[in-house]
C-alpha cells in the first residue's frame, strides 16, 4: 500500500508542476500579447481611455457652459428688446432741425486767381 500512496504522491506533484509551468506559460503569452497589442495602438495613434475620459468631460462641461450663457444672452436679448420697445414708444419723432442759409461769400478766395 505505502508504494501506490508514493506513486500518487509523484504523480500528483508531477501533474501539480506541470499545471503551475502551463499557468507560467499562460501569463508570460498574455503579456507578451499585451505588449504586442499596445505597440500596434501606439502605431495606430489611439488616444488612451484615461486621455478620452478627461477630454469627454472637458466637452461636457463646456457644452453646459454653453447652454447657460445661450440662455444668459436670449434672457439680455429678450430684455434689450423690451426696453427698446418701452423707449419707442415714449418718445415722439422729433421735429427735423432748420438748417442755416449760407451767404453767398462763405468761401475764401485764394490770393492770385481770378474769380469766376
């Protein structure tokens, strides 16, 4: 009995070295995968998510900034207009200036030419 409990026991230690190197395996060719895939997106040019996620964020914001100044200069507009509007009808056209009469000698004659 005690030599089938040793030749499991080597077997089982076999098998057991035999799944840990599989595993060594397994993580050394992800890796290497990793590091293939991230050479060929540095070639490509691909923005990295943390990059995306802070320009995303700056486009968000800045389109709630121009929700509420779009809705500041409507609120001015609508305000101008109804000022505008009040002081139109307030005021009265105004009568037109009378102009002067100019004198037919307003212009200076240049010394040595003739007039005419």
């Amino acid at each position: 009995m005690q030599t089938d409990n040793r030749i499991l026991d080597d077997l089982a230690r076999v098998a057991g070295g035999a799944f840990g190197t599989l595993n060594d395996v397994r993580v050394e060719i992800e890796n290497l995968f990793k590091q293939r895939l991230e050479r060929v997106l540095s070639d490509l040019d691909v923005v990295p998510r943390d990059e995306f996620d802070a320009v995303k964020a700056m486009a968000e914001k800045a389109r709630t900034e121009q929700a509420a100044l779009e809705a500041r200069v409507a609120a001015l507009e609508a305000a101008l207009a109804a000022k505008g509007s009040a002081r139109a009808v307030d005021k009265k056209p105004a009568a037109p200036k009378a102009r002067r009469a100019r004198g037919p000698a307003t212009k200076a004659k240049a010394p040595g030419k003739p007039a005419g």
